[in-house]
C-alpha cells in the first residue's frame, strides 16, 4: 500500500539573483512498513524535501500524495489538520516546549485535535511507556538529557499514530550512544508496527540501519536502492530484533 | 492537560512580563476609574445638593443680582391658588463653635440654612431621629452625622459667629441622613425668623421655590409668575443655578482629565509593546505549535485568550486601585473647595469605562500580534537557530505615520487659528505620537548608525556589535525605544505643564495676596468666593497696634454680569465682586494681564473695575469695554480698566475700589483685613504685633493668617492636585523602566547561544556586559531625544489650549531643570535597567549556552 507519493516536485526559493532551485523534479514512492533513509550532501535538498512531504512547506509544482490526498491542493488548515492527524515530526533540535512537562509535549497534539485531556494523557503516558521515558514524564524539557528530550518529541511524533513519521537528523544533536539507542528504537517501530518512517540522515552507519537509502544531489534524486552495504551488517547487530 | 492550561503555564514561566502587562493594565483603569468617579461624585454632589434643595419645586425666585428679596412677597404668591406651597428660603455662610471641653472644642465653616418649618415641610422631607423640629422657632437642627462629627448632641449648645458677633444655640433636633439633610452634611438648619434676626436680614430671604398644584402646569406657573414679579427678580426652573459652583470645579477635572488621558497613552503603548513582544518571543514555540497540528485559528484564540485573561485580572485589580483613587482624589477636592463632598459615589459608569479600556486595549493589543502570530510558518520550529525577524518595514506603517503626523499637524494649526474645541490638543498630541512611533522602524538603520557613530568613542567595538544586534530585532526595538519615546514626551509634556500651572498659581499669589498677616473669618469658599462677615469696628482696633502701617478691608460679594453681544451666553454671567481698598501711588495688587498697572491702579480708584481673564472670556469682555454689573436689583456700568490672572473662584471674579462699591451698588461690611507692617521693622516688633492680632483673633473667634502661612496652605492645596499628577507620571516612568528590562532580558535569552559563541571565541565578561548596556544607551538616545523634544511640543500645546478655556494662556517656559533632569533621569532608569540583564549575559554559564535550547 502506498503510504507516500511523490510526483515531478520542484522547490525554488527566491527570485532573478538569488533564486535557489532546491528541488528539480523529484519522485518518490514509499508503501507502508517501510523505513527510507534519505542522505547526499549538505544544501542538495533534503530538508527541503522532508518538510514537502511532512505539509510544512508547499512545493513550486508537483503533486505530493499522504494516504491519496495531495498536500499540495490543500488549503493552509486543512494541510494542518493533515499534519495534526497522519503526520509525525522528529526535529534536530527537539523542539519541545519548555513550559510543558513531557507527558503534557506528548498530549498537546491530541489537545489540539480536540482529544479529552484525559484521554490525551493516558495515551501520552502509553507511548511515553514505549520509547522508555514513562519515568520522567512530569519532567520539563529543561531538566531532560538530549537523548530524553529526543524520546519524549519521538512519543509525540507518535502520539497520533502517524501515517508516516519523518525526522530530520535525528541523531545530529546526540552523542553515539543515544543515536544508536534512538536508531533501535525506530527499527523497532517498523518491524513490530510496521510504521513507515522517512529520515534524513548524513550518517552511513544509521543509514544502513534502514530498508532503503535515497541519495538527493542538486535537488534530484542520484540514487534509490535497498539499504544493505557491508558495514551496515554490523549496525544491525545492536538491534535485539534485528 | 487543556489548552487553557497552556495558556496559564505559558504566563506563569514568563512572570515579570505577565506583571509588566497587569501594571500597566491596571494604570491604565486605575486613572480612568478615578478620575471619573471623582468627577461623578463632585458634579453629583452639586446636582443632588440641587435637588434636595429643590425638591417639589418647580419654580424658582432670586433676586437677579444674588441680593436678598423682600419677604412680603412670599404671602402674596401664596394666596395664588394654584401654588401648593411657596418655601422661602435665607442661606448664610457661619463659623461655628462646639464642643465642651478644650480638647472637644471645634471650629468649622458651615452653611446655615434658615427655612420656614410650616412651609418646607410641604415641599421636602425631613426625617426626625430625635428632638423636636425646632422649640417655637427657637434652636438649631443638625444632620445626626454631622453633629458627631461637632462632638455635640442633643440639647447642647453651640456658637455661632454672625455679623452680631457671637451667638448661643441650642440643638433641638437631630436629622436623619435623608431627604433635605443629606444634601449638604455639614449644614445647620435654623428656623427663618431666628435666621433673618441672627444675619441681620430682617424681612429677607434670598430663594423663594414654589410648588405648583399640579405640576404638569409648571410652565405656565412659571410664566405667570415671571411676569408679575416686580423688577430686579428673576423666576426660573429650578436648574439654572449652581454655574458658578460648576465652573470652578471644571479647571481641576480638566487637569486631571489631562493627565488621565496621557497615562492612558503610556498605559495603552506599553500594553501594546508586551503584547507584540511577548508573540515575537514566543515565534519559535508557536511555529512548533504549527508544525505539530495547530491551525492558525488555534493560534489565534490562544494568545487572545491569554491577553483577555491577563485583560480581565488587570481590570478587576485596576477597578479596585481607581476606587481607592477616587476616594484620594474627592478628599482633595474637599480640600481644595473647602467643602465636604458625600462619601463616593459608586455608579456603574466609572466601572463600564473602565471595562471598556482594560478589556478593549488588551483585546485589541492581543488582536493584532495574534493575527501577526498566526502566520509564523511552521518551518520556523525546524530551524536550530533562533528565525530573525524577516519582517521589513512595511511601508503601511511608515506612511500610516506620516499620515498621522499630518492630521496632528492639521489639528494644532486649526487650533491656533482658533478652533478652540477642547480636546483637539490632547487628540493632536495623541496622533503625533503615535506618528512618530510609526515612523521608528523605517528610520531605524540610519538612526542606530548615526547614535553608533556619534558613541563610538565611549562605546567601540561592543557599540558595534550591539548595533548590529538591535538592528536584527528590528520589531522589538522599534517597540522598546517607542515606550521610551512615549513615556519622555508625556512625562515632559504633563510635567512641564504642572510646573507651569504652578508656577502661575505662585506668581498670581504673590501680586495678588498682598499684606503680612490677614484677619478673617474664614477661608472664602473657593467655589462661592462667599464667606462669613467679620465685625468692622476691627479695622480701627487693628490700626492701633503699634508698627502696623496700613490695615485694608476687603468684601465680597456675588454680582450678575451682562455678557457682551459677541459672548456664546445669553445669560447674565454670575461672578464674584471684590472690593477692596486700591490705594493711589501704591503698587498695583493684581496679576494684571492686559493694562499698565499704573494707569490702572488710577482708573480703579477713579471707579473703574479690573476683571478676572474666564469673566471676560464668559462675558465676551475686554479691557476699555463698558460692563454692566446687577446687585440686589441694582445695575450701574462700569468701564474695565483691564484684565487680570485669576485663581479665586475659578476666575470669575472682578475687582473694584471699595469707596466706589459702597457708594454706587450699596456694598457694606467686611469679610476680612488685610494688614501691612511697616517696612523695616526687627523681628521682635512684628512677633509683638502677631501675637496680639492673635489675641484679637481669639477673642471674637476669627482666623489670623500670616503671608506665609496662607501662602503655604495655598501651596498645599495645589500641591495636592500636583502630587496626584506627579504619582501618575512617575508610574508612567516606572512602568516603562520595567519595560527595558523586560526587553533587554528578552535580547539576552535570545541571544544566548551567540553570547556563548562570543565568549568562547575571545570576548571578556565585561565586553559582554558592555555590549548589553550599549544597547540600551544607543536605544536610549533614539527613543529619549525625539521624546524629550516633542514633549516639549506637547506642554507648549497644552498651555495654549487653556486659552480656549481661562482667556489667558499659562506662560510657557521649558524649566531647564525639569527638562533635562527628566531626560537624565531616563537615560538612568534605562542604562540601570539595562544593568539586570547585561549582568546576567556576563555570567552566562557557556555549557549552558550552547545547548540549542
Ligand atoms: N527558506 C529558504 N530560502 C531560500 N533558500 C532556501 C531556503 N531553504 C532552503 N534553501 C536553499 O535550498 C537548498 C536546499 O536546502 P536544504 O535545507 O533542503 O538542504 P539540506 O540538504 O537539508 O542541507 P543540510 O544537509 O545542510 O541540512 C539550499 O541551497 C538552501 O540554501
Ligand atoms: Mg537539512
């Protein structure tokens, strides 16, 4: 099944001098289940990608299919309810709310989605329970290690049972040791509940972790292929369900 | 957890801005609620004293001059048969004596009522609590509040003072707080014949009030009896008095209505600047809101919800400091006016004001940055670093300034060529800053560079640096110099007119209040400008002192002045006469306004008049004018020798040689002595003569003042307005001082991780510092300057506005002092406040500052 489609993108940003083309034609089929790693090198269009597919951003042309419905046809509040129910984030900088404690960061999509408080906060307290920090959860941001902080906005990625969970460098502000615990987790999360996950990433150690590796350059796609290089085998090993 | 919840959290971790926002909320309320309570209950106070007084009446009779009316009439009304009832009525101003032993012993000016006990209990209500309504038309009765406050009860007696000297009275009646008591606490009512025997009006009254039968037929009552009068009485509705009372009240409420107005401004701007500030902090946090499912509706709601909370508790806090305001504001008015006003009036307008302001700013103030933050992209959230402020200058904005700069411009020229509307000034002076404001962010760049430029030497490399910083945050800084601005101009403009109001109060004193120690009996009402009479054999006694060199009595009396032809009343103009003894050769004792005073000390002795600059406004008058002058059925014409600056009574009073008064309008009597000691006397002669002025003072119950004690207690009472307008401001510059510091601490949060950077790479603790305080310093001059000159602007506007009302403009002068010690002061508060912050850049804990979050 089809989770994500996309069709001939395209991203420029600016005008005449300082006009930047950040997509040129991008196509992408990702089904459901299945984990994608996207790499290539700095400025060639990754970011830009990620947030096209999440509805952060909208693209020059193309069309950009979530569960059939093109993102890019949508109104300003319908792209949000979209985001707010099928989409989850994980950000480089975590991005939690610092006046939050984690189970209320975890609960405060569902607010939004007009989810009972309680219920919103049990549910938090479930996946808070998943990605193991159910023991911290009436700290506030502020008094989390990164690599907690990174759980915590994980369980809220999750919170909503996204279609698709999409993160970007995860892994870029935590030291190894938490990457590689974060990476087994989301490993987890495909072969146990087969959630689709797209993640960018410049390193090939967390890459090959993947199912799949899509190399961007200059705003194109370079290469599609399965993930499985040599040196990932022994990656793969950290991982109990591996 | 709700999203209510959210909001709360979200103003609780952010305390000091959230108290920011309450304070000048509450500032903002507070001030309006006071003043228009205080207005309320002092113009109710003259409107329920009215109609108490009249009660049933439809009609009423004065002589047209204020003088006494012959009480034979009163019989012949009554044989009218459709008059149920004609209450004749005398009113004097006494001093009264009470209490038993030394310590209880009181003196108080009060308002003796003499009313026909079988006639005015048909028209009003009085409400025995004990005694009897008189003792064969003997005794006296007394509001049962205010005879406590006498110290004195039932079947005690009291002295009055009256033109026969001292007399004793006994309380034979205690009255209700009810009905025609409580019109006036402190009044004393007498029975008519004991009151025309006690003041020496045999067979006066000085109101008639009749109650028709029926009284949809009042207008014609009224026209009948108008027309059978005899002359010199005027027959009116019962509301056409109490002008003059009114009049004097309306240079205070304006004063205050003022300074009301600017700390309203300052209260609105800094409400504003939280606002916008707090959505421009938060751009991060609500673009992760965004990025996680919040659509812009959401957005929206949640911070107007938060400024309609915040709102809502400011105004309910700004309510109950406004009655506290209120209640400080009557006690000075009761001061002022030497009256006692009742207890607060608690009306719902002040509160429904006030409602209006403290809700509607905060709705509107949390609309525009609420609307501003609902298009923060959520890509914003994914950026590691803080998003700059891509905003630029919208030119909406710079030409909405210059638009309102125009208008402001076009109402201050309307204004000085004439269009005397009351307001226009204040809403000129309003849309100048809120132009000028405007006009900050596109100016901004040049402006920063141009203070660098010139600070460069004190601040170097850091002025640089922090230059650049303000010019990132080019919203938040455009807000912060623009308190600035707004606090300094109003703070300049508001006190460089209180000392300028000062300063004329002062300067009429000392040219007008002439002599070293004055005898009298009581302070003149300043709303009536009437006062008790003092024996006149004093003068010779006084004479006879040895030292003294001259003694001059003086009288006033209340008179009706015919306006001119051109004047906007049609009205005679009630006005207060006082005659006093001008001497030929001497200095000129009147702060004169238009007229060489020696040319009109000549002509007030050869029987001309000088009047105040409000009569002459009011009457449409001016010097070389003939005025007409009415007193007790009498008119005689004078010319005006010229005009002069007037406090007493609210300026609506006229000066006449006392010989002429006596001869031409019959004006006898004495309300006070004025006595002049000779010019080179030692210390120990003019103690001997005080001490035994003091002695004659004592024994006939009378008042002895010297110059400089009137002077303080005059200087007390304008201290007292002064002192509320001064709290007001420095409220204003309070408010802003925690604005800065709210700023600056914002700067420093956010600039957190490039202060770390910084000193990693080679900056020392005090650079750091140093680039913080030049912030504030290059903020200071582009806020402070502009503020300092266009409050200059705003005094100059605001003294010439009060030619509109008074005559005369208030001598402007920018008291150096003052306008350089406010503009010092805040650049202090600003360099201080910035102390906070600049501090805490400088302590920075570098692990902690360069953790993303
Ligand atoms: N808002 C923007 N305005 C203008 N240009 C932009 C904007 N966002 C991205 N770009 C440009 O688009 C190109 C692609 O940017 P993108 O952020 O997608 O790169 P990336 O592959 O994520 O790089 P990195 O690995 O460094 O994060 C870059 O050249 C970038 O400068
Ligand atoms: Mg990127």
């Amino acid at each position: 099944m089809l989770v994500l489609e996309a069709r001939d993108l395209t991203k420029i940003y600016g005008a005449a001098d300082a006009r930047v083309e950040a997509l040129r034609g991008v196509d992408l089929q990702v089904i459901k289940g299945e984990w994608v790693a996207i790499m290539g090198p700095s400025g060639s269009g990754k970011s830009t990608l990620l947030n096209i597919v999440g509805g952060i951003e909208v693209p020059t042309s193309g069309q950009i299919l979530v569960e059939g419905v093109d993102l890019a046809s949508l109104s300003d509040d319908q792209r949000t309810i979209m985001r707010r129910k099928r989409l989850g984030f994980i950000f480089q900088s975590f991005n939690l709310l610092p006046t939050l404690t984690a189970e209320e960061n975890v609960a405060l999509p569902m607010v939004l989605d007009g989810v009972k408080p309680a219920d919103a906060s049990q549910r938090a307290l479930q996946k808070l329970e998943q990605v193991g920090v159910a023991h911290r959860r009436r700290h506030v941001p502020g008094t989390l290690s990164g690599g907690e902080q990174q759980r915590v906005a994980i369980a809220r990625a999750l919170a909503i049972e996204p279609a698709l969970l999409l993160a970007d460098e995860p892994t870029g502000n935590l030291d190894s040791a938490s990457g590689a615990q974060m990476v087994r987790l989301m490993r987890e999360l495909v072969d146990d509940r087969r959630q689709t996950i797209i993640m960018v990433t410049h390193d090939p150690q967390l890459a090959a972790l993947a199912d799949r590796i899509v190399r961007v350059r200059d705003g194109q796609i370079e290469s599609d292929e399965p993930a499985g290089a040599p040196v990932a085998a022994g990656v793969r090993d950290f991982s109990p369900a591996g | 957890m709700t999203l209510w919840q959210f909001s709360v959290r979200e103003i609780k971790s952010r305390p000091g801005r959230a108290a920011l926002t309450l304070i000048s909320i509450i500032i903002g309320v507070a001030a309006v609620v006071a003043v228009a309570m205080s207005v309320i209950t002092t113009r109710g106070a003259y409107e329920e004293m009215y109609q108490t007084l009249t009660g049933r009446a439809a009609v009423e009779i004065r002589s047209e001059a204020g003088g006494g009316i012959d009480d034979a009439i009163v019989d012949q009304l009554a044989e009218r048969s459709d008059v149920q009832a004609v209450v004749p009525i005398l009113e004097r101003i006494a001093i009264v004596y009470a209490g038993q032993t030394e310590a209880q012993k009181k003196r108080m000016k009060i308002q003796v009522m003499a009313i026909d006990p079988a006639r005015d209990a048909k028209v009003r209500d009085y409400k025995l609590v004990r005694g009897k309504f008189f003792e064969n038309g003997k005794g006296v009765l007394l509001e049962a509040g205010f005879a406590r406050t006498l110290g004195v009860d039932l079947g005690d007696e009291v002295k009055l003072l009256t033109p026969g000297g001292l007399k004793k009275l006994a309380v034979v009646g205690l009255l209700a707080p009810e009905g025609a008591a409580a019109y006036r606490q402190g009044a004393m009512f007498v029975s008519l014949t004991n009151g025309q025997r006690l003041f020496k009006a045999k067979n006066k009254v000085d109101t008639i009030h009749l109650a028709p039968k029926d009284f949809a037929r009042s207008e014609q009552l009224l026209k009948e009896v108008a027309a059978s009068l005899p002359p010199g009485l005027v027959a009116r509705p019962p509301a056409a008095r109490s002008q003059l009372s009114k009049e004097t009240l309306e240079s205070t409420q304006q004063g205050l209505e003022l300074a009301s107005a600017l700390s309203l401004i300052v209260a609105i701007f800094i409400i504003l600047n939280t606002f916008l500030m707090n959505v421009s902090e938060r751009r991060r946090q609500l673009s992760i809101l965004r990025a996680i499912g919040a659509t812009k509706g959401q957005i929206k709601r949640l911070l107007i919800g938060e400024g309609l909370l915040l709102g809502f508790i400011g105004t309910v806090i700004g309510m109950v400091v406004g009655m506290g305001g209120a209640f400080y504001l009557t006690r000075l008015m009761e001061n002022l006016f030497q009256t006692s006003l009742p207890s607060l009036q608690v009306t719902p307008l002040p509160f429904v004001l006030g409602a209006v302001l403290g809700l509607g700013v905060s709705l509107l103030a949390t609309y525009m940055p609420a609307v501003w933050a609902s298009r923060v992209s959520p890509l914003e959230g994914m950026r590691p670093v803080a998003h700059e402020d891509l905003e630029g200058v919208s030119p909406m904005v710079t030409l909405a300034g210059l638009v309102f700069l125009a208008i402001a411009g076009v109402l201050a020229y309307a204004f000085f060529v004439g269009l005397w509307l009351r307001y226009v000034p204040i809403v000129a002076a309003v849309l100048a800053l809120a132009g000028f404001v405007m006009l900050i962010p596109a100016s901004l760049g040049p402006l920063s560079r141009f203070v660098t430029a010139i600070l460069s030497p004190l601040l170097k490399m850091e002025g640089e640096l922090a230059h650049r910083q303000l010019l990132r945050r080019r919203i938040r800084t455009t807000l912060t110099t623009g308190v600035l601005f707004v606090a300094l101009a109003t703070g300049i403009g508001l006190g460089t007119t209180i000392v300028n109001n000062v300063d004329d109060v002062g300067h009429w004193f000392e040219r007008t209040v002439l002599g070293d120690f004055f005898v009298r009996a009581t302070m003149p009402d300043m709303a009536s400008g009437l006062s008790a009479e003092v024996p006149d054999t004093l003068g010779k006694e006084i004479m006879e002192i040895p030292g003294v060199s001259s003694v001059s009595s003086a009288r006033v009396v209340s008179v009706q002045v015919d306006p001119a032809p051109t004047a906007e009343t049609k009205d005679p103009v009630g006005a207060i006469l006082i005659a006093r003894d001008f001497v030929a050769n001497d200095r000129l004792e009147l702060d004169l306004r238009e007229g060489e005073p020696e040319k009109v000390l000549k002509d007030l002795c050869a029987g001309d008049v000088v009047i105040g600059t409000v009569l002459a406004k009011r009457s449409g008058l001016k010097a070389g004018d003939h005025i007409n002058l009415s007193r007790e059925g009498q008119k005689q014409q004078f010319r005006i020798a010229g005009t002069s600056n007037e406090y007493f009574v609210g300026g609506l009073a006229l000066y006449i040689q006392r010989d002429i008064a006596r001869q031409k309008l019959g004006i006898e009597g004495v309300d006070g002595y004025a006595v002049r000691v000779g010019k080179n006397l030692d210390r120990g002669s003019r103690f001997r003569i005080e001490t035994r002025l003091k002695e004659i003072a004592e024994r006939e119950g009378l008042l002895m003042q010297s110059h400089e004690a009137l002077r303080a207690m005059v200087d007390d009472l304008v201290n007292g307005i002064t002192g509320g307008l001064w709290v007001l401001l420095a409220m204003g510059f309070v408010v802003a001082g925690f604005g800065i510091v709210n700023t600056l601490t914002m700067n420093v949060l956010e600039q957190t991780r490039e202060l770390g950077l910084l000193r990693i790479v080679a900056m020392t603790r005090r650079q750091v510092r140093k680039m913080i305080l030049s912030q504030a310093a290059i903020m200071g001059c582009i806020g402070l300057v502009p503020g300092a000159i266009v409050g200059a602007g705003i005094a100059y506007l605001v003294g010439r506005s009060s030619e509109g009302e008074f005559g005369r403009s208030i001598e402007f002068t920018l008291h150096p002092i003052m306008f350089f010690g406010a503009f010092l002061i805040a650049y202090a508060i600003v360099v201080i406040a910035a102390w906070i912050p600049a501090q805490r850049a400088a302590r920075l804990d570098l692990r902690e500052a360069l953790r993303y979050e």
